[in-house]
C-alpha cells in the first residue's frame, strides 16, 4: 500500500472517528475490500446536517467514483448501526454520440434501497452485488471526450434525426474548470449552426447562425429546442401552423 494512501486513510480514520462511524467503516473495507480495489475506490466518510455517510471515492484523483452511499439516519450522538442506514443509488447511464467519438453520461434517477440480508454476511453480500451492478461514473471534469453537460447526449441526438455529419468540440478554458460543449451541423440552407451548453443543467444554451448569435433556451426546455430545430432543419415548417 502506497504511502499517499496510508495518508488517506488516517485522514478517513480520524473522520470516522469524529463522526462515530469508525466500526461500520471498518467492517466496510474487511468485507468489501477487494472489489473496492477492483472498482478502483476507498470508502470514506461524510457528514451533512442531518446524515452521515459512507461514500465510495477514487484512489486515484483522475479515478471515478461510485454512484452508490451508504447513510445513516440521525442517532442523537450514539453510534450508527446497520438498523440505521439505508442505500442511496443515483442510476446513471451512458451513451455513444454518433461517430463523434464522444459519450455523454446522465443521471436518471436517484433511488432509495434498503439494506437486505438477514445477517451481516449476507447484508455485505447485497452490498456487494449493489456496488458491483452500479460500478463507477467518472467525475465531472476532464475525462477525455466524455460530455459534461447531462443534457448534452438529449439535444445532440434531437439534432441527429434533422441533420448529418454532426461534429463535438469540447473546449476548457484557461480560467474555468467546466468546459464549453459544441455540436455544429448544417441547416437546411446549408448554414454553419452551432449549439453551445455549459456545465450546469437546466442552464441557457446558446444558438450561433454562421457566426452571428441567434437566440438562447434552456438545456431542459425541448419543446423550445424542437421548435429552433424545426426553423433550422424543416423546409417545411411553417411557424404559423406549428404554433396552433
């Protein structure tokens, strides 16, 4: 074992300790062990306002995490049992983007299970099969020609069924970690469009005519976005008869 992770891992001992957490941590890493070395994560802990929990985070810093935690409900100050915490799994998904050469993640949803098993060899067992199905999500930021934007892969696979030889560029700038996300095509008048999204979802994104800015909408608005695509790439919309 590394020296950088012997580091780690009395920082996450001390935390646990703080928190009253240190047994069930404990128990985590003697039972799940090596798939975490597998999955190439370490538990470690976390506390919010009104839970503590177990998360399971990169070894490494370019590493990906799991979607899976483990919390455990409030104890007014006694240490957390295993009658005490439940399962929170975000359901991601992932999907290839054409022959651009990009994918782009997405949360779907988020879901609350409960522990199983009658005992602790078998809770540890369901564990196990839960970390494993899931396995990891990379992280948000710089994973070569992996998309940032979640409702990037929604909008470029809208423009897909107008438009061909659709093309990604992906740009991080000097002075902020999340980048610029483009897909460009050519509209029905042979046009240069290109669509811009940031981080965030839910954000504006922006419309660019052969260099000149066009209009905005949100990421998460796709009656809007059906509509600019229908101006673009229908020859023949009608935006009178589109609107009854």
């Amino acid at each position: 074992m590394n020296e950088k992770l012997n580091e780690r891992l009395a920082e996450i001992q001390e935390k646990a300790t703080e928190n009253n957490l240190v047994q069930r941590l404990r128990e985590v890493n003697d039972h799940l062990g090596p798939l975490l070395e597998q999955l190439g994560v370490m538990a470690e802990v976390w506390e919010t306002e009104f839970a503590a929990r177990i998360r399971f985070l990169p070894l490494d810093d370019d590493g990906w995490y799991s979607p899976v935690e483990i919390i455990f409900n409030d104890t007014n100050g006694r240490e957390p049992t295993w009658q005490d915490a439940y399962l929170k799994v975000a359901v991601w998904g992932c999907r290839t983007l054409g022959e651009t050469g990009f994918v782009s993640w997405k949360r779907f949803n988020v879901e609350r299970q409960e522990l199983r098993g009658d005992n602790d060899a078998k809770m540890f067992e369901w564990l196990s099969f839960v970390l494993d199905y899931h396995r990891t999500v990379p992280p948000y930021f710089g994973v070569p020609n992996c998309i940032v934007n979640e409702n990037f892969g929604d909008l470029y696979e809208d423009v897909a069924r107008w438009a061909e030889d659709l093309q990604i560029v992906q740009s991080y700038g000097p002075y902020r970690k999340e980048p610029l996300e483009v897909f460009k095509f050519k509209d029905r008048r042979g046009r240069n469009v290109e669509i811009s999204t940031r981080y965030l979802s839910g954000e504006r994104a922006s419309v660019h005519v052969d260099g000149r800015f066009v209009e905005e909408f949100h990421d998460t608005d796709r009656f809007k976005f059906h509509e600019i695509l229908r101006k673009l790439c229908d020859k023949n919309f009608n935006p009178r008869i589109y609107r009854r």
